[in-house]
C-alpha cells in the first residue's frame, strides 16, 4: 500500500509540474509583437501571393504563323491560370517567364534537353480570358518559338509567374509533340 501511495503522490507532482510550466509559458506563448502572428496570415493571404501557374492546352495546341503557307507549326497557345491556393485562378501584376525546351535522342539512347526558345510578358501585355470560368480568372498564351526546326519534334515547356514582389509560382513541366506534316 505505501509503494502504491509513493508512485500515486509522485505521479501527481509530476502531473502538477508540467502542469504549472505550461501554465506559466502559456502566456508567453499566446503573446505577439505587433504586425506578427494571426495578421500575418491575414496579411498573406489579402497579398494574394500566387501559390502555382496551372496551363491547359488544348488538344491541337498549335499556331500556324508563317508566310509560307506550310501546315507546320511556328508556335503554341495555351490557357494560364495563376491560383493563390484556393484552386481559382486571379489576375495579377507581374511578369510571365516561359521556357521551351527541345527533347533529343541521342545514338545511344541519351536524352537531351536543349533551351530553344523563352519568352517574358508583363501580365498587362498578356490576353485576359473574357468569361473567367470554374477556373477563374486566367490568360491566353501565344508564343511563336524562335527555329523552324521544332516541328516534328518533342518540346517541353515550363511557365512561371513572376509578381512584383519577386515571389516566383511555377506550373508543371509539359511535354508535348509537335506535328511535322509532309505536304
């Protein structure tokens, strides 16, 4: 009975002592210097810092822009949609950066990624979707890429978003084939 008591009364001055420290810390903890803490995240979230760029393309994404007159495609178009983290994409001031890249096979196999175009526009310069959608508020992208030879070739493309505050959002990588047509 007394070792049962001992274990009893040490269990609650235990139990009392952390008890008591986080009474004691508690304030300190609640505690926040002005502008830090719950306005912070309100402040965050009014800023409307964009989180991702999410791009559809369509199925045939294609541009057809030459003189020339040839089916092969000198560019690309694809929808952008800058979502702060709510999944509906906003307009914001900043700045589009969007790289292509050329996929290559190697002899032996190797891929190879080569930049063949980029491009950066000012979201004021970019196309505004007239009927924002389940999606929001988005933009029309169209790009004419810089070598005729892309066709018939495999390109990725990597679209960022760039606000004024230097705060960078990005989509996924996108691979796409390009069309190479005989006639």
């Amino acid at each position: 009975m007394w070792a049962h008591d001992n274990v009893s009364r040490v269990m609650r001055g235990m139990v009392g002592g952390v008890l008591s420290t986080v009474l004691l810390l508690m304030p300190t903890a609640c505690q926040t210097t002005p502008g830090i803490g719950r306005s912070t995240t309100v402040a965050w979230d009014q800023r409307g810092v964009i989180r991702r760029v999410r791009c559809l393309y369509d199925q045939k994404p294609w541009l057809n822009l030459d003189r020339a007159g040839d089916r092969d495609p000198e560019g690309i178009r694809f929808r952008a949609f800058l979502d702060p983290g709510d999944g509906v994409g906003v307009h914001r001031d900043g700045t589009f950066h969007i790289e292509m890249y050329m996929i290559g096979r190697g002899e032996n196999g190797a891929t190879s990624r080569e930049l063949v175009s980029d491009w950066h526009y000012s979201s004021h310069d970019v196309h505004r979707i007239a009927k924002p959608g389940k999606l929001g508020d988005g933009y029309y992208l169209y790009l004419r890429w810089a070598k005729k030879e892309i066709a018939g070739n495999e390109i990725e493309i990597v679209t960022q978003f760039e606000d004024e505050s230097g705060n960078v959002a990005r989509s996924g990588t996108k691979r796409l084939a390009v069309p190479k047509y005989t006639s």
